[in-house]
C-alpha cells in the first residue's frame, strides 16, 4: 500500500522524524484536520475541506491555516503518489497543529505545523455498526470540530469492533441519536432518509451536506431532522428491520449498514438510490 507523506515543505519516508517532540499536536492534541477522498489521483471537495478546516481551526482559537501552504503541500504528495502509484484511488489527510509548545495545555503563539499525506485503498460497501456505550458531549468546546484530539473515538471504535463491527454509533448526552466516530448517520424510515441536526453535536460533514444537496436536487425524499425527531432508541427499530440505517463519510462515501448490534439488518429502498446517487455524482463533480 502506498503511503506518501508532506511535512512542512518537505517528503518525508514512513518512520522518519518530522515532528517536534514538542509539537502541541502531540502532547496535548492540539490541532485541526481533513480526510479527502482521492478519485483516480484526483482529490474529492478540496474548497469544502479546507473550508471546514478554516472553521475548525478558529472553533479551537488557532489562526486560520495558510491555505496556500496547505495547498502546496498537496500537489506535492499528489504528484509523488500518483507517480508511484497511478491514479489511484484512497484518501489524502491534512492536519494543522499549533506547532510547538509547552508540555502542558497553554499555547505559546507560533508557525503552525503542516502535515499532508495520501494513501491508496479502497472503500467498502457496507457496514457493521454497534451502539456506542459512551455520547457525544454536544455542549463540548470542540463538539462539531475536527480536531486532532480523537482519543474518544479511538475508545469507542475499539468497543465496535471488539463486538464485530467497524462503526461506533454514538448518542449525544440528551439521548439523541448524534452520529459515528468517523461518521455522520440517516436513518430510513417513513419514506425518507433523515440526519441529526447539528445541534445533535454532530460533525457538519462534507458527504453529509453533499448527499441532502444533491438527493433535494434530484427529488429524493432526504432532509436534516428536526430537533427531537430521532432519539437514539430509533436504533431499535433499525435492529427490528422496521427502519434502515445509513452512515456518510470521506472513507465511506454513501453506505448503508447490514449489521447492527449482531443483528442482520436490510438494506433501504431510498438508502440504495441515495447511495447510487453519490456515486454518480461524487465522480463528475470532484470540486463541488
């Protein structure tokens, strides 16, 4: 598997140093990041992910990212993948740190480090997911920010997997169904493919915002939720085949899941269009 990475102006092999010791991304998480897919060495929604970046960055009180910067760092890594590997398909991540700092929580003000990497692989079509044990905290000063303090999601999909699945579906702390560790979640059911709101805490992801945009263009019956409309018990009725579930990602574009909680569950009618829909369009359209 390919494996190309950009640190701070320069590539840099797998296992080689390119970090401070010190860097704030390391010894407190305290940075912001991207997960772009890559489409036959083409990267999918740059302009979104650097946008959300921008936003990311500031949530968490840094200075907005050097776009420019990010955006060279890119092209590098794309131009040495492709070359190794052809046009490829897999993802490309961007992380920004506050660079170096203190051993404790407190920043000193600095140049930001500037991470990019690329890697080939390909997507599965469907998932397996278990509930979560632990929520979201919606009220949290990072909650519906990427940033690079991910130890809550590392926990919760180690629990998911050690159960069988590859997805961790996590409530907010009001009992609301909020979204995966690496995921936004639509819930099928009544005729319509329906996300937790933001308010939920959930990430305002790319493919998320991408799907209720272009399945409203095309007439499908897909929209956000109202504030109360999916309790995370809704999951109930997911594992009784009475509704479907469906997680949206970078890594995962559109997929449905087949198995909750190790119960066989079918795929939706509007999940299966939704998920053709995507694919159709995520490949015409790689800037949208």
């Amino acid at each position: 598997m390919t494996l190309v990475i950009w640190a701070d102006g320069r590539l840099v092999e797998q296992g080689q140093g390119a970090l401070s010791a010190v860097d704030h991304g390391i010894t407190v998480g305290d940075g912001v990041f991207e997960t772009c897919t890559v489409f036959g060495g083409q990267v999918f929604a740059l302009t979104r992910h650097l946008a959300r970046l921008e936003r990311s960055a500031l949530g968490l009180g840094l200075e907005a990212p050097d776009a420019q910067r990010v955006r060279d760092g890119v092209v590098a890594v794309m131009d040495a993948a492709v070359a190794e590997a052809g046009p490829f398909d897999g993802r490309l991540r961007i992380t920004v740190t506050a660079g170096t700092g203190p051993l404790g929580s407190g920043r000193v003000p600095g140049a930001q480090t500037v991470v990019v990497a690329a890697q080939d692989g390909a997507m599965a079509p469907t998932s397996r997911s278990a509930r979560s044990p632990w929520p979201r905290n919606e009220r949290s000063a990072v909650a519906g920010l990427k940033t690079t303090s991910y130890a809550e999601n590392v926990v919760a999909l180690a629990d998911a997997v050690a159960k069988g699945g590859d997805e961790s579906i996590l409530p907010n702390t009001v009992g609301q169904l909020c979204e995966g560790t690496g995921s936004n979640v639509f819930v099928e059911r009544g005729g319509e493919l329906v996300t937790p709101p933001l308010s939920s805490g959930c990430l305002a992801g790319i493919t998320r915002a991408l799907l209720l945009e272009w399945g409203a263009e095309e007439g499908l019956a897909v929209r956000e939720a109202e504030p109360d409309e999916l309790p995370f018990d809704v999951l109930d009725e997911v594992t009784l085949g009475e509704a479907q579930l469906v997680l949206t990602s970078s890594g995962r574009n559109v997929q449905p899941v087949t198995w909750l909680d190790g119960a066989e569950v079918p795929v939706g009618k509007i999940s299966s269009v939704a998920r053709e829909l995507f694919e159709e369009r995520c490949r015409q359209h790689l800037d949208p």
